[in-house]
C-alpha cells in the first residue's frame, strides 16, 4: 500500500470519527433541548400525522399555527390573554417540535392542511378562525383554499404570502435541496454553529426588536435546533416557494373574510409585498400594521392578542363575501405607549 493510500485511508477514517462525534454531540443536545422543552400538550392522531396539540379556554375556536421552525411555545404569550373568551387550540405543525409526520420525508403545505383540516374535524372545532404566523400564514392561507369548510376566516401575522427571490439571511443555512446533504448538515454543523453565534439568527428573525432572554425555553426556540427539526425546517423552506406560487394565483378563490397584521419593521418578509399587496388581491381583505419586527406575536403579546380577537369577532360577524367590499389597506395602528 502506497503513501498516498495510506494517507487517504487515514483521512477518511479521521473524517469518520470526527463526523460520529459530532452526531454523538448533536444527538446528546437534542435530549437536553427535550429537556429544555419538554412537551406540553396531548397527541392526536389525524389524517397523516401524530400533532401535538395545547388546548385552553372556551368560547369561540381559534386555531393558532406557528411559522419556519417553530414550535407551539412561540405564542406561549398569547395563551392567557385569548383562552378568557376563546377555545384556543395551538399545533406543532407536522415535523416540529413535538408533531411527527407520517410516512417519510416532510409533507408539503397541502399535505400538513390537510392534516391540521383532519384535526379541527376530530377535536370539533366549529370552522374556527385560523390564526397563522409566517410560514404558518402560508399555511392558513391553504388550508382555507383546500378544506374551505373547516375555517370560519383568517387572521394572518406576518404572513408568506408570496415567492420570494432570495432567502431571508437569517435562513441561509437551511436552503439546501439534498435530503443527504440535509441530514449531514443537521447532523453535524447545527449544533456547533449555534453555540458559536447563538444569537446571530435570532437577532435576524427579531429585528429590529431585542430577543427575549427566555425565548429558548418559554418560546421553544432550542427544539428547532434538533436535527430532525432543521431537516423538516429545511424542508419546508425549499418548498415553501412552489406552494406560495400556487397561493398567491388562486387569492380570487378566498371566500371568507381575511385579515393580516404586519410589524412595520419587519426584517424577515417586507410588509408591503407579502402583506398589503395579498390584501390587495383577496376581496374584503384588510390589512394593518404595528411597531415591531417579525416575531410580534412573542415581543408585543397584548398588541397581538387583542388584535386576533377582534379580527375573530369580525370574522364570526358573518359578513358574507357579497357583503364585503373590495380590499383597502387600512391605515396602521399606532404603537402601544
């Protein structure tokens, strides 16, 4: 055996143990993040999925749907408020946090609507109003066009709404279209890149607003740094694009009162293109915006909460889509003092 052979074979096999260590080390935090994070509500098995699923309050339903690698925690802040007069029903979307998909490999935003349109039917939530963050507003937006008879209306924060040309910053890392080349990453560069910059990412999604302390724990931030969790994070963004497309040609089929709600600041989606435009184009829509970023659902909870219960009360109003009159930007909040 040659030089260069051995020298090969002694690179492969260091390249081994070194990428076993760092799935040993991945595997290791993902327990303590669990820890970290423990699970908070029940399973339910519908249609294509094991969902994790919270439920408070009573009243009228609402469903709230978190975004891009987050987990139910994400509107821990908005629970009490909303649960004194409403049911509130939060999901992990199937492969985060603690919601599991069936078969392999991440189902498509058809898919997870269609899983989450098994859930209201199963929990006998009456055609509750759809609260959805992000990518969880992509998500809404779907389920209302595939399963319209499940949803009494929509309340959108800081929705996808339309393809992008470029991946926000903060999500560089998850663009990635091999699943091989997906599990590697989440396998082994996850974890270290995060303890060497641990708020580098945050700090782009919470912008221009300062990242809670508490965010990993309260907000369930750490569980997105599980490799499963970033390779369905992953997955979800690549695909996220296609299903935008589709959403934003059908919004002449929404027949049900729709309204969004944007931080003026945020650095994520710009509120202009993915909010007041969509607005614009779905009849009846109304469209407002607050101070703050793309992570108000967690930094400006009571804003927030009170802005979903009216929305929720005009959507239950009953204004038929005859009644409504063509979509015009409303003008914006005024922040909170």
């Amino acid at each position: 055996m040659g030089k260069g052979t051995r020298a090969a074979l002694a690179a492969v096999g260091t390249a081994m143990v070194a990428g076993g260590g760092l799935a040993f080390y991945a595997a290791a935090a993902a327990r303590r993040f669990e820890r970290m994070v423990p699970r908070d509500g029940d399973i339910v098995e519908v249609d294509g999925a094991r969902l994790h699923v919270v439920e408070r309050g009573q009243g009228p339903a609402l469903l709230l749907v978190h975004g891009l690698g987050g987990q139910l925690r994400n509107f821990s802040r908005l629970l009490g408020p909303l649960a004194e007069r409403h049911r509130v029903v939060l999901v992990d979307r199937p492969g985060s946090g603690y919601s599991t998909a069936a078969g392999t490999g991440q189902p498509s935003l058809a898919e997870q609507a269609r899983s989450l349109a098994s859930l209201i039917d199963r929990m006998g939530l009456d055609r509750p109003v759809v609260v959805g963050h992000s990518l969880g507003g992509a998500l809404a937006l779907v389920l209302a066009l595939n399963h319209p008879g499940s949803v009494g209306g929509l309340a959108l924060l800081a929705p996808f709404t339309r393809p992008l040309t470029d991946v926000p910053s903060a999500f560089a890392l998850l663009a990635v279209r091999s699943p091989l080349t997906r599990a590697l990453i989440a396998w082994t560069a996850v974890v270290p890149l995060a303890q060497l910059a641990p708020d580098r990412t945050a700090a782009l999604v919470f912008a221009p607003e300062p990242v809670p302390r508490d965010f990993p724990v309260a907000g369930g931030g750490a569980l997105g740094l599980r490799p499963a969790n970033f390779q369905a994070t992953s997955a979800d963004l690549v695909g996220a694009n296609d299903a935008a497309i589709d959403v934003a040609g059908r919004f002449g089929e929404i027949d049900m009162p729709v309204e969004i709600l944007f931080g003026a600041g945020d650095a994520i989606l710009d509120p202009a293109h993915q909010g007041a435009e969509a607005a614009a184009a779905i009849r009846g829509a109304r469209f407002e915006t607050i101070e703050g970023g793309h992570m108000m659902p967690y930094t400006q909870p009571e804003r927030v909460a009170a802005w979903i219960a009216g929305a929720a009360e005009r959507c239950r109003a009953g204004r038929g889509a005859d009644d409504r009159a063509p979509a015009q930007p409303s003008p914006a909040i005024s922040p909170s003092t």
